[in-house]
C-alpha cells in the first residue's frame, strides 16, 4: 500500500526474503509451521494479520525473536492505516471542489474553514459518511423530486448537499404517519394561504403538512443549484426543502404545489424525476393554484389591468402576483408589468 507520505510493507515481505535465502518452498515452510499453504500464502500478501502465536512460530522456524514479528506487523499496521487515509483524503480533496463549502459555512451548515483536510472532515461529518466517495452509493442518496431551473454537476453537488440539510433538519421533526388523503384534503386550505403574510402562514403550513406525514424546512438559497424546491422520502416521513430569501410569493407557492404534485403523482418513489414528471408537476401546480377553466375565463376577456387582475384575485381568494406571474409565464403579459403587485417573501431559514 502507497501514498503520498507513506509506504506499508507487510512483515511477508521479510518472511519471502528468508525463505528465499534458505532455498525453502512456501510448501515445506506450511509444512513446519504447522499451517496451511493458503494461510501463509495470505501471511506473505499481507492479506491476515501476523497473530502472536504465528510470531511465535515464527521464531523456531526462521530464528528471528516473535517480538521482531510483532514490532513489523504493528509498523505495517500503522502505516497501512495512515497510507490509506491519505489516499481517501486525496481523493475527498478532489470531491470537495464541486461542493459549494463557502456557501454551506455562510449558512452555519458547516464551520468556515481553509484547510482542505479540514474541509473535508468537516464535509464528512455533515454527510455522515467516512469519506466523501461513499456518496457515489446511491443508496445513501435519496430519489428527490425538485424544480430547478438548470441541470449542471455544480447543481447536482449543491442539490446533494442542500438535500442533506434539509434531512438533518427534519430528522427531529414529529409528524403523523403518511397520509396522502389528508394532503388531498388539505389543498384548498393551503391555497387560501397565498393571501397571508409568512408570519402567518408558516406555522400553519407546518402543522398541516405534519399532520399528512410531511416535514416542510425552510433553506437558504445556494447559488449555482437553480434550486426552488425539492422533495424525497426519508424513513417514515416525507421532506419538503423549499428555498427561501427574497423569494417572490408566486414561485415561492408555485414551487410548492409543484413539490406537492410530485408527491401526489407517485414521483417520490421514484429515482429522480424525468421531464415528463416535472411537466405533469408543473400542470399539476397550475391548475390548483389557478384551475384552468377560471384563468381561461379570464384570459378570454383579454383585460389584463392591474384592476382587473385584483378583481379576478379576490374573486378566486389567490394572491394577486400568482396571477400575474402565470400570465407573464404564458405570454399574456409583458415580464416587466404588474410586478409591483407580487408580494417579495422574507422566510427565516
């Protein structure tokens, strides 16, 4: 075993070299060790570990005392532990430049660090894991469902680790067993949320979601995810992650019915989501928040006022920027009207 600062030879090694100088076969030395050729074919790879009794042996087959037996193995031991941390740590090093670390410490997630080992010790706590690379197993990684505007690798390392923290945050979270009726039931009463302030609705919303087997955690926004939201399963509870900061009203709820959706269509179980399951989200999101046959009422008068956008607002008991932004989205209206009508969302992480 190699690494950079460290090289770990097992006492084999020595063991081949007074074999050879004898002139001995593995066979005939098995033979008066009293052992099998397999086993101390595996003492001389280095593949079992050197026991006392075996440096005893040892030392009436080859004449070396066992405590020099034992001095080498306890040298192999030690450096083959060192050898292969460095190698982990080397590997982890190169990992560690796809995660967003100065976001991650901004946001209290991790302590602030400029150490690279230090990161990634630091990294692997967070992650729960013994080395970073052990995050390729898909099986520590749960199938999340989310809305996000772009996929590139910086994005699936920032999704991977604000998906951690939202874990960790709902991991001591206490809420029913799973019911996806209640969530049915619920919808009409979350979507007369949209007109409350956070203040509000916040707790509401938590309780409500609880009581459907849901933990919803509030996260700050990581540059470079293109993340609104994201959805998986963990354990016996769903976790909600919606990203927060700044965020308009209407993508804050248009991105939870979305998540919603994906939770009510069975994407969830699923390993990730397909862009099939983000579009039938999406629809699934326009349509609760606005059900098609009123905005297309609406849409058929062709009077898109500020007015006339309150009226049809208070009309359906819906946010008036949710309107706006769905007429903005579907080209009824220019990107730069009515914006002084979207309510702008300050949510403690």
């Amino acid at each position: 075993m190699r690494s950079r600062s460290y090289i770990a030879t097992p006492p084999g090694s020595t063991i081949k070299e007074q074999l050879e100088n004898r002139g001995m076969s593995q066979k005939e030395f098995a033979s008066r060790m009293g052992m099998s050729e397999k086993h101390i074919s595996h003492l001389i790879n280095g593949e079992v570990q050197l026991t006392f009794d075996t440096a005893n042996r040892l030392e009436m087959v080859l004449g070396l005392p066992a405590k020099f037996w034992n001095n080498l193995e306890a040298i192999y031991r030690d450096k083959l532990v060192k050898a292969e941390a460095e190698n982990s740590m080397d590997k982890d090093a190169r990992i560690i430049k796809k995660f967003p670390y100065k976001e991650m410490a901004d946001n209290g997630w991790v302590p602030s660090e400029r150490q690279t080992n230090a990161k990634i010790t630091a990294l692997r706590k967070f992650f729960e894991v013994v080395e970073l690379s052990r995050l390729e197993d898909r099986k520590l990684i749960p199938g999340i469902a989310c809305r996000r505007q772009a996929v590139t690798e910086k994005a699936d390392y920032a999704l991977i680790a604000w998906a951690q923290k939202a874990k960790l945050e709902a991991r001591n979270r206490n809420v029913s067993p799973v019911n996806l009726e209640h969530l049915t039931e619920y919808l009409p009463r979350i979507r007369k949320m949209t007109t409350m302030k956070p203040k509000v609705f916040c707790q509401k919303l938590v309780d409500a979601l609880a009581d459907c087997g849901i933990a919803i955690v509030f996260l700050p926004h990581i540059g470079g995810s293109f993340l609104h939201g994201a959805t998986f399963c963990d354990k016996n509870k769903i976790v909600i992650g919606m990203t927060v900061r700044g965020k308009d009203a209407d993508k804050f709820w248009f991105s939870l019915f979305h998540e919603f959706g994906h939770i009510l269509l069975g994407h969830i179980y699923q390993d990730g989501t397909s862009e099939e399951d983000e579009c039938q989200a999406n629809e699934f999101a326009k349509d609760q928040l606005i059900p098609n046959e009123q905005f297309n009422q609406f849409t058929a008068r062709s009077c898109f006022g500020k007015s006339d956008i309150e009226s049809f607002a208070k009309q359906i008991e819906i946010d008036p920027g949710i309107v706006v932004g769905r007429l903005q989205k579907e080209g009824y209206i220019e990107f730069s009207w009515h914006n002084d009508l979207k309510t702008k969302y300050i949510i403690s992480a």
